[in-house]
C-alpha cells in the first residue's frame, strides 16, 4: 500500500458524496483542506440545490448524482483512491448492503448521529460496505448520547469498532473583533443593538415554521419591552406566511454562501436556531450563546431531533426547548444569553 501524508497528496483522488447542506458544508471543509495539500477533488452532489453551497470552489470536479447508478458512472470513470460518504444513510436499499461498482480501496462515512442499528431504527439503515465510520462529535458528546452513558442512542456492538469520533469539522474559530464590526455595520447593526443569528433548515432537518414562529413571538416581547435587537433569518419562505417577516428588527435571507453563512453567524451575539448538526458546532466553535428549539416526531423520525441534541445540552454548550415551550420561557433565556454577563460566560466557557 502507498504510504502518504498531507504533506504530498498529489496523486491521490479523493471523492466526496454528500445528500444534505450540512452534509455539503462538512465535506467542502475537509476537502479545502485536502485539496490545499495538493489532492484531486471530485465533488457527488445529491441535491441540486446544493450547487450553491460550492459557489465559487473551482479546484473541484463537480457532479450531480440524484442515484447510486449516477455515483457508478462517476467511480468507474475517475476511479477515485478513496471514496467519502458524508452521510452513511445514502439512498438505502441495496446500494447499503453492497456497492453497485467495485469500490476504492478505501470507504469512509461521515455523520453526525448515533443511528447505527437497523434493529433499533430501521428507517436510518447505513452503509455495510464501509471501512470506518467518523462521527463528527467530540469524543464526550458523542458519549453522553449512547445509552450505557445515559444518552438514547444504542449502537449495534459489530459496528463499535469501526466508529471513531474525531470532533467538529470543520474546526472554526472566532473571527476578529474589526471583522465582526464591519458585517454588523454592513447589515445595519446599530452598536448598542444585540445581534441574533436563526436558522431554519428547509433541507435536512425539514423546515419547522412553529420553531421560527416561536423564535418571532419570544424576540417581539423583547423588544416590546424596550429591548434593542436585530436578527438574521436563513431560511426558506415555503409555507411561511410572509408577513412575520415584516418586522422592524428582522432581516431575512432565504440563501447565503457557506462563507457569509458563517461570517455572519459568527458576528452575532446568540444564535437561534431548530436542529443542525453543521449550524450547532459553528456556534459551539465560535464560542457563541446558542438555543435549539427542537421537536420529538416518535410517528417520523423516532429519537430525533429532541435526543440528539440532548447530550450538547447536558454538558452545557447550548440550552435547548422543546415545540411546547412556553413563549415567556423562551423570551427569558434570550434575554439571559444576550445580558446577562454571568450567563453568558457561564455557557461559553463550556463551549
């Protein structure tokens, strides 16, 4: 076997496939990475909506694969050195118990989830054929999920050994004081406004409207109460009523750049958003205050999104509320993480 190192990845081709834009966000960061380190990049897109999020990244080859027979087309004619599934749930049926084509040598999947047992969750069946299984969590909170730490989650013992959480990716960091002054200038931001940043996905997660009615709601109170505030919405505007996006304080955008995504996400005082594996560890990774306010679908999505969430909020890195949260409770806790200092500090430090 080749030995390699990051250092000389020059003749390595390395094929990325990803379903959602989380998913798309996670893979385009290790595939910078690799691809700065000299790398061939080809990029398997599920979705064609997700062409955005690799706007303006012309080091990759880029296809669109809506099925297994797609991603065949592609493997036999780049015949890639490794293959990277940024979600081991892909499309299911056969193509999860044996590839469709004789695969590279080396198969990886990434996910951010617990969902490895097709006896507990048939409906998340994964990849069989793959070498490893990353999970994007640090090693602790991946724990705490599991349910001989306390956590909801049981993982079919056969597929222990091939799992290995290596933490966020990507690994972000907060931005630069004049950075964030000159994107808060530059979306109106007064400097004595508190800054929120919400997200509500219309992809993976499905678009929840009650989490971003709540959100509005629980920020209108605020500001009724003398409050100053500003938030960003990124979102999609399906079935919304357009209405509650004209509000003084709010600003909206149904797309951004995964660049501006986070840039602006990582100017802002709170974020607030339902559930996003990509968006929580941005915020976690910028050491900013975030709330998910997430639901339990027992008839669609059993254990989600409610128990994966759950863990980042026992050890204190975000606060969490459910769809039948009360609107006051919700008002108090942005309240608390936009002015209250200890507060504040209390979950950053976590972070």
């Amino acid at each position: 076997m080749r030995k390699f190192t990051t250092k000389s990845l020059e003749n390595f081709k390395f094929l990325f496939v990803s379903r959602g834009p989380g998913e798309t966000g996670q893979a385009r960061a290790l595939a910078k990475f690799l691809a700065k380190k000299g790398a061939k990049i080809i990029f398997c897109l599920h979705q064609e909506k997700n062409l955005f999020f690799l706007k303006g990244d012309r080091e990759f080859k880029i296809f669109l694969i809506p099925g297994p027979e797609n991603l065949k087309e592609v493997v036999e004619k780049e015949r890639p050195d490794f293959l990277l599934l940024f979600n081991s749930k892909m499309w299911g049926g056969k193509f999860l118990k044996e590839p469709p084509f004789l695969p590279p040598k080396f198969v990886f999947c990434f996910d951010s989830n617990w969902l490895f047992n097709a006896k507990k969750y048939p409906n998340y069946d994964y990849v069989k054929w793959a070498q490893k299984y990353f999970i994007l969590f640090p090693e602790k909170i991946f724990k705490m999920g599991l349910k001989e730490f306390g956590g909801n989650f049981e993982i079919e013992e056969k597929v222990k050994e091939k799992i290995f959480p290596i933490g966020f990716v990507p690994s972000y960091k907060p931005i630069s004081k004049e950075k964030k002054e000159k994107i808060r200038k530059k979306l109106g931001i007064k400097k004595r406004e508190k800054f929120i940043f919400s997200y509500f996905s219309g992809w993976g997660a499905g678009h929840r409207i009650w989490a971003f009615e709540n959100f509005v709601k629980a920020v209108d109170k605020l500001i009724k109460k003398g409050e100053k505030i500003k938030a960003v919405y990124v979102g999609p505007t399906e079935d919304l009523n357009l209405k509650i996006l004209k509000r003084d304080w709010l600003i909206f955008f149904e797309k951004m750049s995964a660049k501006d995504y986070f840039l602006t996400l990582a100017s802002s005082d709170l974020v607030f958003m339902h559930q996003g594996m990509v968006t929580l560890a941005q915020a976690i990774g910028v050491q900013i205050p975030v709330i998910c306010n997430v639901s339990i679908l027992k008839e669609k999505l059993p254990w989600l999104h409610f128990w994966e969430v759950l863990p980042f909020k026992k050890i204190g890195v975000c606060e969490m509320f459910s769809k039948t949260t009360k609107i006051e409770k919700i008002a108090k806790k942005i309240e608390e993480l936009l002015f209250d200092k200890r507060k504040i500090n209390e979950m950053v430090k976590k972070q």
